[in-house]
C-alpha cells in the first residue's frame, strides 16, 4: 500500500498537478473573460437602449440593433476565452467558416429573408401603419419582422410576406404622403351641353369641404368614347379622406348631372336582322 500510494503521489506531482494547474488556470480565466463578455453586452445593450428611446427610433428596428450588438461582443468574448483556454483558433476558425458555409447554402432563402428584413428596417419604404403595396398585396402594415412582414388587408385578412418578396419587387406606399388625388371619369351624352356639365362638378366639388383648395382641383373633357364624352375630375384630398371622399362624389355627381339635364350613358348595340329567303 504504502508502495502504491507513493506511485500515485509521484503521478500526481508529475501529471496530474502541473495538467490541474495549467488548464485549470486557463479554463478559469476563459470562463473568466466569457462573463465578463456577457456583462459587457448587457451593459451595452441597456445603454443603447437608452439611447435609442431618447432619438424615438421604431421598435422593431431598436430590437434588431441592440440584439445585433449584443450577440456580437457576446461572439468576440466567446472567441477571446477559447483562446485564452489554450484552443489554436486557426483550426476553430475554419471549422465555424466550414460550418457556416454549409448552414448558408442550407438557409440561403432564410438568410435572404433575413438580408431583405436589414434592408427594410434601415431604409424604411414603410413603417408600421402604412397602408402598402407590396409583393402583389395591398394592406396595413402591422410588424416588420427579420424574415417576414405582416399585413392586414382592408377585408380583415392576415396575410405574412417573406421579407425577399417584398424588397425585391415594387413597393407603392399609399400613406407616405399626407395628400392624395382621386382620379375620376364620368361620362356624359354627346347630345348634352359640356359647360353644364364642367359647371355642375364644379360647383359639387367647390362645397365638398374634402376638397383642397390647393393644390386646385382638374375637371376637364379627356376622351371623346365610342358613346360618351368623358371628363376627368382629379380632387385633392387629405389621405384620410380617400376613401369616402370617392364614394360620396361618385354618388353626388350622377345624382347632379342627372339632376341638370345630362345623362350618363351606357354602351349600346344596334342589331339588325334580316330575313332569308
């Protein structure tokens, strides 16, 4: 026994003790550097935090910075304690290239989705609220998220639109200004008096208290149709006020014309039969 025990201290002196010693102090400091990474990213993460409620910068694009930040000194800190344990970086560098080519070839329409979302967010064609265009669908904006844009349709319908679909194709955003046109025709016979009918939209769209004085409202004759003359009415109107406004003139200028002796016509065919003997 006593034999044994020797050996064993002897192995301990000679192995075990300078091993324990060596990793032991690298593995502390590591996990050392590893903390104090992660107290670092929190820190910076609250501090930007701060900042960005300070500038009111949109939600989604607050949450997407400081993540970012954070998970990057958090992969810096990673890397610092790997090679403060003693680990050759070269070889663990080449391994995360070799795995993160592969996980990219993989998710490359993921990944895609992620790059259109960073572009979306920094560029901002639309923010939440805006009633858009995009990716063939018109609707509300309700989130702009890293992979994915959610819409609400005027219908009540959810729809969810990869983030590639949407930067890589016409976006047409219906709020972005505070005023719009409506662009109207109505049409009137060609027996009927045109100056009563430009006088009549006149003085429709001169009481409408929706219609903008400036800039100046467009009523004028635009084609001569195979059966009617055609006249334009573009009002301007608060972006609001679309919507309600066009319902409401569409029926209050049938309603008038009618009402001045115009009519609005309705194409016609004349079909002559003749008999065979």
């Amino acid at each position: 026994m006593t034999d044994l025990s020797g050996q064993l201290m002897e192995w301990y002196n000679a192995y075990l003790l300078p091993l324990l010693t060596t990793w032991g102090l690298r593995a502390v400091g590591g996990a050392a550097v590893f903390l104090v990474g992660m107290m670092l990213g929190k820190s910076v993460r609250r501090g930007l935090v701060r900042v960005f409620d300070q500038t009111e910068m949109d939600e989604t694009l607050e949450k997407f910075l400081t993540s970012l930040f954070y998970y990057l000194i958090i992969t810096i800190a990673g890397v610092a304690a790997l090679g403060m344990m003693g680990i050759q970086m070269a070889s663990v560098l080449t391994i995360l290239g070799a795995a993160g080519l592969a996980v990219g070839l993989a998710l490359q329409g993921t990944l895609s989705n992620v790059a259109s979302g960073v572009m979306l967010l920094i560029f901002r064609p639309f923010k939440v609220g805006d009633f858009v265009d995009a990716a063939g669908t018109a609707g509300t904006v309700e989130s702009i998220g890293l992979f994915t844009t959610r819409l609400n349709t005027p219908d009540n319908v959810h729809i969810i639109i990869p983030n590639s679909g949407i930067y890589g194709g016409t976006i047409k955003n219906f709020s972005h200004h505070d005023v719009r046109r409506n662009d109207m025709v109505m049409g009137i016979s060609y027996d009927d008096d045109i100056a009563v009918a430009v006088e009549t939209i006149r003085s429709v769209l001169d009481a409408e208290d929706r219609v903008l004085k400036d800039p100046e409202y467009v009523v004028a004759v635009s084609e001569l149709g195979d059966s009617s003359v055609n006249l334009v009415v573009r009002p301007w109107c608060k972006a609001p006020d679309y919507w309600g406004l066009r319902f409401d003139l569409t029926r209050t200028l049938k309603e008038r014309l009618e009402a001045a002796g115009c009519s609005i016509p309705y194409p016609q065919q004349d079909v002559h039969l003749h008999k065979v003997e």
